[in-house]
C-alpha cells in the first residue's frame, strides 16, 4: 500500500523475477502482493509504476526506492 501511494514516475524496488521461485525481494524473501505486468520474458526486474507493478529489464537506470540499514 505504501509504495501504491507513492505517484510518480517510475521507481526499481528492489523486486526480481527469479528462476523457479517466482518474485522475490533483494533480501530473499518471497513477494507476496500485488501481481507484477509483464510484458516479455527478458523483464527479470520489476518497476513501480504509479499505481501498479510493472516488469522491467534490469539495465533500465530508473531512481530506486530502497532500505537501508543504519550504520
């Protein structure tokens, strides 16, 4: 919900398309939401995009919305 939100452009999250386990986070756990479009089987990285999720080749250099750990 906090990343539907969100209302600009287009943004990485941190979301890949992995072989055999569907999507999952950068951290290794499994994405449990909304379903990622996709429009080609080469779109490994997924994008927000809006209002939804949306697959996305990974090369693309969006802005990324991320977490990170306090040092």
């Amino acid at each position: 919900d906090l990343f539907k939100s969100i209302q600009t452009e287009c943004f990485w999250i941190g979301l890949r398309n992995s072989t055999g386990s569907g999507w999952i986070w950068e951290d290794g756990s499994i994405f449990n939401g909304t379903k990622v479009l996709l429009n080609s089987p080469v779109q490994h990285c997924a994008v927000l995009m809006k209002d939804h999720f949306q697959a996305s080749s990974c090369e693309v250099p969006f802005p990324w919305i991320c977490e990170k750990s306090l040092r």
